[in-house]
C-alpha cells in the first residue's frame, strides 16, 4: 500500500478502499489512518476532493467541516443530536465527539466507570466539563506534580467564578468565601482528606484518577494508588468514581482489583482515533517509510526520498527527540542531532527574553558561555530548542511546557517524562532509544506525534525510530493489560521497608498524619531516640534561637558532630546502621535541608554547590581539579557504592552547571522532601507534644515548611512561593483559614506577580 501510493498506483482504488472502512468502522483502526496520512501527504489535490467526507466519517465533530453527501449528512446530523442531548455541558460553538459524549454517558450512568483512549480524544475537555458541572467538591489524582500544573492553569482558564477553590493540596482554606472545592493531588498529596470528616468537612461528588494506570506500578506508588482509591471509596460512597487511562485494553480492572461494586459500574476500552500516524526507521543516515500491518502495508521498508526532520524544521513545525537521559547530561545529544539544531536560528522575541529571564531567576544559571554559572539548557532557549525530564525544577518544566505550547519550541530533547500525560504535541517524535518492554510507556510516548487541531482539516504526525521495526510492530499491536490483582492483595516479600509499608496499609494502621508506619512511629518514642532530638536541639539552638549558618558552615567540628545526629535520627527509621556511601548522601540532604532551614532559595543552594565544585576559581583556568560533590541517589540503599557527581579525575572546566541544578534538585525533591521531612517533622512535632518544648516545634515548623513565621505558613497553606512571599507580604493584611484580607495596595502589583493568590481576590 506504501509502495502504491508513492508511485501513483490505483489512488482512487485505495481512497474508496479507505473510505468505505472509515464510514463503516470509524477511525478506530491504525492502519486506516495510516493510509490517510500517507493519502494527505503524497497526494494531497485528491485529498482535498475527499477530506470533507474523511473528517465527517473520523466524527471529529469540533472541526466546522461542511457537507458535502448523503453520508456527511448522516454525521451531520448526529453532531447536532449530541449536542441538543448534552446542551447542558455546551456553549453554542461547542461540540462533543460521539467518544466524549460516551465517556459522559458512561460517568452519568454509573457509580464507578473506567475507560481507556488514545491520545488527542478530548478527554480533558470532558474532564472541564463534569468537573464544572459538580455543585460539590471535586477531587482531581494525577501521577506528577507537572500534571497538577496543567490541570490547574486549564481549571482556572475555564473557571472564573472564584467561590470555586481550585487548590494542589487538600486543605480547609479560604471558606468564608468558597462555595466548592476542586482538589487537584497526587496520590500522595491526597492523603491528606482522609484527616476531614466525610459529607462535613468536604462533600465530594466526583473522584477523577487521571493516568491510572499508575496503578500497576510495582513498587510503594502502586501499592499506595490502590490504598488510596479503596479508602475514598469506603469513606465517600456517594461519590462518583472515574478511571482513565491511555491504551489500556481492560480498564475494568480497577473495579475488579479494588473490589468496586461491579452492580454500579461499567468501563469501556475506545480505540477511536483522531490523528494520524507514519511510521519511518532511520537507517545508515537514510529514512524509510514502513507499515504497521505487514499484509496491508506491505513487508519491505519504501525508501522515503526526503529528511522529514529537516522537512519540518524548515516548514517551521517542532521534533521531540526520545533520549535517555544520560545523553542529555553528557551533551551527546549536540554531537549526534548536531545538523539538526544547526537549522534552529536563533529567535528574537519577547516572550522568549520572558521565558529565559524567569529561568534564570528560578535557576541562578546565566546565558554568558565560559563564565561561571553558565547554563546551556536556558541558553539553547534562544534556538527554540529545549530539554525536558523528571530532574529538572518543578517551575522550570512548567515554563518549558508553556513556551512549547505557545509555539516557540522547535526541537525538544525529552526523557519518559513526557509519557505522564502531559500535553506538549510535536510534528515528529524520533526514539532514540526504544524500549520495547515499556510498551505502555512507548505508545503513550508517541501518541505525541500529531496535534489535534480544530482546523478543518486531517491532522497526522511521523513517527521515527532508529532499530527494531519487528519490535516495534509488535509493541503497537499488542494489548497492554493491567494486572486484575492489587499488590495489596498479593503475597510477597520485598525490603523491610517496602514490607512495613504494605503490612500498615493493609491494616489500616498507616499514620496520615505523620505520612509513617505504626513501627516507624514507636521508633520515634523510644528512649534512644528522644536522646537523639534533645542533642539536635541542644546544638541547633542557642537562647532558643537557631544558631547562625556561619557557625555551621565554618565550625567544621560542630557541623560534623550536627550531621552525625541527624544521621543517628534517620538511622532509628531503619534499624541498621547507614554505609559509607548511604552517609555521604545523607549528609548532602541534610546541609541542603538546613540551608532550606535557613531561608536560602534554591538558586543560593545551586550557587553554593557550584562553587565547592570549582572550589571558588574561575571555570576557564586550566588544570585545577574539581572538588568533590556527592550525586543524589535514592535512600536507603544497602548496596550502594560512592557516587561522586565530580570527583577525583575532573576539572573545574568540566563541572556543568546545569548538572548541578539537576542533581540539588533531586535531592531536594526526591530525597528531602518524599522521604525526610515526614520523618524529620514526626520526629520533632511529638517531641514536642510529650515534652512541650517550643523548640521541637519550631524546628518541625522550619523542616516542613522553610520557617515558623505563622502568616508565611498560611500564605505557603494558601499556594504561595517563598518567592511569592517576599513581593505580596507587606500587601496583606491579615489571613487564615477563612480568607485572606488585601490592603488597597495589592492594586498596584503587576498581574504577573500577583498570579498565585488572583483567585483570592475579589
């Protein structure tokens, strides 16, 4: 069929051919809107003559496509039907696809309903929809804190009554005011309702777990996703309870694995697809075209007689380039995609002097190559080229994503980060590297090749690889299926951790307040343990003050003696004793977690490190050897080894700063704030409910939150930024749990610094 299409061969033949299935089956087929692609591209004056009837027959009914036939008229009067039946949900120019008023129906209908769709279906907008359509609270799971971002911005460009709280945490705030709540959380984050009294505190009508097949991860996320839907479950029974996933052929195994009353529920895999897709391997420098289904497509690779990249670089269209992210740390991608970013001119604009400028203030990095602090990552900003994974700040990804969707990213270096739902489409996805066996992770990862558009016309991405095209068919062929049984159900043994965790979530035992498991809580009360936090009191304050920083940057014998308590702390969690190599880690998180205490931004901390790496020299003298910097890993790790992230044979030359913004990052998230301020605050926080000293207090306050100052903890409960603080502080005159009082001066703030708390003023 390829081969065919290229060469002129029966045309008119295969769009009938086409057309025929289309009307019959709808868009539900992958080689069907492969030949459409291959049609739109290779002849498209035919195409024009059939698109009407193709978008018609696709039911892509948020396009204004005109009718033409019998047949268009069909569909014609199918989008009218649908959007009389659901006018409720509807503005006049709005109309739902016949797979959005389904997921609808299927939500109203039932008391549980699970789904799976492919990319670009609009899911999201039926999402917007329900979520405004509830009169009561609404809670929104998500897998990464990037997606709350997302779904946040979207809820408040669709919602602008502001008696509706849209929060990222499960709080009792702003209620003199609110009429409704809508929580957007991670599963971790959404613990925290289970401490409200159900149909009291919060009256929730509607739970949405968005990406869900977070779920059958194997390890404390999939356990706890699954200890989270059965709690909500028990605790707010007249709730609705909805469930979606990308290409996921049994959705209706979360009804079956949480033991969901399946007399209340239904779900539903749709394969209906609105976007295109070609596939091309590259192969000793030269592209061709090749075909999922071998018997349709043909079994031989056509050569494709131009560089699609280069293609869509000059048309003006954007590539997102799969790679891992070791590639992107030791800059091979600029060696191997080296012709490619050639072609990316630099981009003289505002708003990209806008993005650069926030990335800098966030980051402390500067765009001046060879000088201190340099940062390759803001300055390829410039090109339109940008860099995306799991290592990078919060705030930075959020950036990054808003200047790839207002259309300024031309090429996109991304890791498995992007398969998390996040909506950055691209003209071309190339994998570098394919991962045959994260075949969920691989599709959803793809499904970014092609925007939707409502543009009348088809819209279709490419699609390349470098190696495996039998792996690859294979991969979009086979079903994903999620496991029917939960891994709280299953009988195994792991870590002692991992088996702590699960025997309390289980029991129901698991302490929501403090995040710990009944052991790791009745380690805190033991004698030795107490004994520990008194000796952090005794050398962190002074006259009930903290001591200075300098006392413990300078004083290396009390900053050693200081970290070995904490050490000690962290050590009653366990049971054992830490390694050599688990200590150095420990010990980084802990001066990063004190500077935190000591009010130091996060770029102050980067610019720290940095300079201990260079050991204060200029990076453009020669020979000097760079000192050595421990590299995040993950805690507690029986088995590692020393990781230096420079160490011994470097140079101050080859110490990147971007590498050092990465890695405190990973510390301060994946380490500080996921594994010890839990433990670190329950620690301090029931020292001081048994003993009442202000102390233990006061440092819980400092760990959890960066101060004890009760305005900036209320102003933090209310969404606002350290950063935030410091411009909006003097122009409030009072807050708490009711609402925030302004001064008349709020009026003078910018907009863009006075984003965070908009919603709150009237």
């Amino acid at each position: 069929m390829i081969k065919s299409i290229i060469e002129n061969e029966n045309i008119d033949k295969i769009f009938s051919y086409v057309l025929d299935r289309l009307f019959k089956n709808g868009p539900v087929d992958i080689t069907d809107m492969e030949i459409l692609s291959y049609l739109s591209l290779y002849h498209p004056e035919k195409f024009e003559l059939h698109k009407n009837s193709i978008l018609n027959y696709m039911s892509v009914f948020y396009k204004d496509v005109p009718r033409e036939n019998l047949r268009d008229v069909v569909f014609g009067q199918y989008k009218k039907h649908l959007h009389e039946k659901y006018i409720k949900y509807l503005k006049d120019d709005e109309y739902f696809t016949p797979v959005q008023a389904d997921i609808l129906k299927g939500i109203d209908n039932n008391n549980c309903f699970s789904f799976s769709a492919p990319t670009s279906t609009g899911k999201s907008f039926v999402f917007m929809k329900k979520i405004i359509e509830c009169k009561n609270d609404v809670v929104v799971v998500v897998p990464s804190r990037a997606l709350i971002n997302e779904y946040y911005l979207k809820l408040c460009g669709n919602i602008q009554d502001k008696t509706i709280n849209i929060l990222t945490f499960i709080d009792k705030i702003n209620t003199k005011k609110t009429k409704k709540n809508v929580f957007v959380v991670t599963p971790e984050r959404c613990r925290e309702l289970f401490k409200y009294k159900a149909n009291e505190e919060f009256i929730i009508d509607l739970f949405l777990f968005d990406e869900a097949q977070l779920s059958n991860e194997q390890d404390k996320r999939g356990l706890y996703y699954d200890s989270i839907v059965r709690r909500a479950y028990k605790k707010y029974p007249d709730a609705k309870f909805v469930f979606a996933h990308p290409f996921v052929s049994n959705p209706g195994s979360q009804i079956i694995k949480n033991k969901l009353d399946q007399n209340k529920s239904d779900n539903k895999p749709y394969e209906q697809k609105n976007v295109g897709q070609i596939f091309i391997i590259k192969e000793n420098n030269q592209f061709y075209h090749f075909g999922i289904d071998k018997s349709i497509m043909g079994s031989i690779k056509v050569k494709c007689e131009y560089n699609p990249i280069v293609k869509v670089l000059k048309e003006g269209g954007s590539v997102l380039f799969y790679v891992p992210k070791q590639k992107i740390y030791d800059k091979r991608i600029l060696i191997d995609f080296k012709d490619y970013i050639e072609l990316c001119k630099n981009i003289n604009s505002e708003r990209v002097d806008y993005f650069i400028d926030e990335l800098i203030k966030i980051t402390g990095g500067n765009i001046k190559e060879g000088e201190n602090y340099y940062s390759q990552m803001i300055s390829l900003l410039r090109k339109g080229i940008v860099v995306h994974h799991g290592s990078m700040p919060l705030q930075t990804r959020i950036l990054i994503e808003e200047f790839t969707k207002e259309g300024l990213c031309k090429i996109c270096f991304a890791t498995s980060t992007l398969e998390q739902g996040i909506n950055m489409p691209f003209d071309i996805v190339f994998v570098d590297r394919l991962e045959v066996k994260e075949s969920l992770a691989l599709k959803n990862l793809i499904g970014r090749a092609g925007r939707s558009t409502i543009d009348n016309k088809f819209d279709f991405g490419t699609v390349i690889i470098r190696t495996n095209m039998s792996g690859f068919r294979k991969v979009m062929v086979t079903p994903n299926i999620l496991d029917n049984v939960s891994s709280l159900d299953k009988i195994e043994e792991k870590d002692d951790d991992y088996n702590d965790f699960k025997e309390s979530i289980v029991n129901g035992t698991f302490d929501d307040e403090y995040n710990l498991t009944p052991n790791e809580i009745e380690n805190i009360d033991k004698p030795n343990t107490q004994k520990i936090i008194v000796n952090i009191l005794e050398s962190v304050f002074l006259n009930n003050e903290l001591v200075t920083l300098e006392k413990i940057n300078k004083d290396a014998e009390f900053k050693l003696v200081l970290y070995s308590y904490f050490r000690e702390l962290y050590e009653t969690f366990l049971n054992r004793e830490l390694n050599e190599a688990e200590a150095d880690v420990l010990n980084t998180a802990i001066k990063i977690m004190l500077w935190r205490v000591y009010g130091k931004t996060f770029k102050q901390i980067c610019w720290y490190r940095y300079s201990h790496a260079i050991n204060s020299h200029s990076q453009n003298e020669e020979n000097i050897k760079a000192n050595y910097i421990t590299g995040f890993h993950e805690l507690p790790n029986m088995n590692l080894a020393r990781y230096p992230l420079y160490g011994a044979y470097d140079f101050i030359k080859d110490v990147d700063y971007d590498r050092i913004v990465y890695d405190t990052y990973d510390y301060i998230d994946k380490l500080i704030g996921f594994k010890l301020t839990d433990k670190f605050y329950a620690a301090f926080i029931k020292y001081f409910q048994n003993e009442n000293d202000e102390r233990a207090k006061k440092l819980a306050n400092y760990i959890k939150f960066g101060t004890d100052n009760k305005k900036e903890i209320w102003m933090l409960r209310y969404g606002l930024t350290f950063e935030d603080i410091e411009v909006l502080n003097q122009h409030i005159e009072s807050i708490n749990s009711e609402e925030i009082i302004f001064k008349d001066s709020i009026e003078n703030i910018p907009a863009e610094l006075k984003k965070s708390i908009e919603r709150y003023i009237n």
